[in-house]
C-alpha cells in the first residue's frame, strides 16, 4: 500500500482523475488530492483532499496531474495524464506537445499521440513515454449503473443529441448556434443533452438552462461521461469531447471547427443544423468507417482499463523498467519559479 497525489486546476479535471482515484483504491493504495484555481473545493468519492503544506508532508509515491503543469517540488514521479485530447486548438509548439520540463513520465491516449511525444522522448531524455489510454474514457466501456439510460430514458424513442462546446470565445458555437437549437429543440422531434464548458459565461449557463423540459435536458460536468454514452450525435465546436465522443464510433456535427476533417460533419450557417443532424444519424457506411480509423489512431482501448495502465507505468518507472532520466532542462528552472511564486512556497524540494 503507497500514497498517491492526484493534482488538477480546472473542475472539468475530475472526471479525468475520478476512474483513476476508483483504480488506485481498488489495489489497496491510500488517495489524496490537491486541486488548485478553478479546481479547488472539488471533492472525488473516498479522496482525502489536502494543500500545500499536507502534500509535502505526505510524499507521494507519484503525483497524476490533469494539469499542464505539476508542482515540482512535491515528492514522487511527476506524471501527465493529460486534460485533453489534440484538438489542435494552437499549434503543437504551444499546444498539446509542448514540453515544459516538469515531468517524468507522459501517458498517453494513442498512437496519434504516443508517436509525437516517444519522438521527443528520444530527443530530450528527461522523460519517458507509455501508451496507456486515457482514464476519463474508462467509464464510457464500463457499466455505469444505469446513468445513461436514465438520460435516455424521456427521449421516448427519439433520437438523442448531445451538445457540448469549448470556452474559447473565437471557437466556441454556443453564441452561435443558440437559435438554431432552440427552434430544434421546440420542433421535438429529437431529444437535446445541453452542456457547457464549466468556464463559459453565466450568461450562457442561463440560456442553455432555460430551454431545459419536456425535450431537453441541462448536464452538468460530472454527467457529461453518461451523457455521452447516452447520446446518438454529438453537436460541438473545436472542443475535445469532439474526440473523447468519436471513440465511441459516433457521429459529430461541428461548428466551424478550426482543422475540420473528413470525420466530421463540419458546417458555418446555423440554418445548416437539422439538414446536417438528418445526416449524422442516417450513419452512412464511409463515413462511419472515417469516424472508427480516427478514433482508432487517437485511442485503440475500448477495455475500460486504462487507469490500471497508467498505474502500472508509474511503476515501472519507478522500478527502473523504462531506464534513466536525463536531468530536466534548465528552460524549465523559470517556470518552476513561477509555480514557486504562484503558490508562495520558497522552501526545500522534497525527494
């Protein structure tokens, strides 16, 4: 039995950490977590939530961030296990294969994904790689107790569509196509999931709560993984749930998304949505098989056991099994000053 660190910024976090919490405490291990900004006062079943002073004390055997950064000076193995999938919303410089010399260990989701990060693994030398899959899919390959057929369950036969869409102004379709999926909604001829990213407006939050009733319904965070199961067709934006909902083999209708692919059923005029919902749900053959090559190459389990993968390669790093790590670069020492002046602590790194 060890003590684990899970460590997160953003609410929309949780879900990432939660299978991965139920994993470690299923191999008898003790779960802690640290969640700071948008994360703090998050709470995850049987995890002891602590802070700054509780975390060095405890030493951690490892320290799972769904964050881009990590507090370097806690003990345990620095391990990424990402907040997201590549939905290239910068480019890869600034985005998801950005390198900022704070961890040891990446775990990632898919080839799509393992390649690029093994490529600069090789390059830089002070961190490993290991394909494990991504534990916030977990859920959508296990029995949920029945979550998502109750989500179903007032669509009445209908088809359910699930609307979810980014934060990011420039990107995001909820402004947009608020109209739109309130004339659909009002038409009743399909039954609506409505979420939002947690860090979109409240102004927005009040719209899309108010079209919730007899043909909708309002999702909060902590359902979207049922939601998802729950749904035919996903309509979205530039927003990962576009890759975390294609795993599943279904169909996405996009808005204006910023690299649209063949995979995709992309469109720019709201007017657009029902002709292009009328086609998701037709699932034609081609394009279905577009939709399963790409969610293939961008995460292959479909077990529902990645967390107990990403645990296993925390443990063979720290038994050696993935071989040294190179010190980290001296580009990371500013930013580890930086993580030091945000959280206000100047004393000793604990190892």
């Amino acid at each position: 039995m060890a003590d684990y660190l899970l460590f997160a910024t953003e609410r929309y976090a949780l879900p990432i950490l939660a299978p991965l919490a139920a994993a470690l405490h299923a191999q008898g291990h003790r779960v802690f977590s640290w969640f700071e900004d948008g994360a703090a006062g998050g709470q995850l079943d049987g995890v002891t939530g602590i802070g700054l002073q509780q975390a060095l004390a405890l030493r951690p055997r490892a320290v799972f961030s769904a964050a881009n950064w990590v507090p370097p000076f806690i003990a345990g193995a620095k391990v990424q296990v990402f907040h997201g999938f590549n939905v290239r919303k910068r480019e890869d410089n600034r985005g998801h294969f950005r390198v900022r010399g704070l961890f040891d260990l990446y775990c990632t989701q898919g080839p799509a994904t393992t390649a690029p990060f093994a490529a600069l693994a090789r390059e830089q030398g002070h961190f490993k790689v290991v394909e494990t899959g991504w534990p916030k899919l977990d859920p959508l390959f296990q029995d949920d107790g029945g979550q998502a057929a109750a989500l179903r369950l007032p669509a009445a036969g209908r088809p359910v569509v699930l609307f979810g869409s980014t934060f990011t102004e420039r990107l995001s379709a909820a402004p947009h196509l608020y109209p739109a999926i309130a004339a659909d909604i009002a038409a009743g001829q399909r039954y609506w999931l409505l979420t939002l990213h947690p860090k979109c407006s409240e102004e927005l939050f009040a719209r899309y709560r108010a079209l919730a009733g007899g043909n909708a319904c309002f999702i909060e965070p902590e359902q979207v993984m049922a939601a998802q199961r729950a749904a035919d067709v996903l309509v979205s934006d530039t927003s990962s749930i576009v890759s975390e909902f294609l795993v599943q083999h279904k169909p996405v209708v996009t808005f204006r998304n910023r690299v649209p692919e063949d995979y995709m059923l992309d469109f720019n005029d709201p007017a657009q949505l029902p002709r292009l919902l009328g086609r998701a749900l037709a699932r034609e053959p081609e394009h279905m098989a577009r939709i399963t090559a790409y969610a293939d190459s961008i995460h292959p389990w479909r077990d529902g056991r990645s967390s107990q993968r990403v645990i296993a390669a925390a443990d063979a790093l720290l038994a050696g099994e993935l071989g040294t790590l190179a010190r980290k670069p001296l580009s990371a020492c500013l930013r580890r000053l930086q993580i030091r002046r945000d959280l206000g602590y100047w004393g000793r790194s604990i190892g």
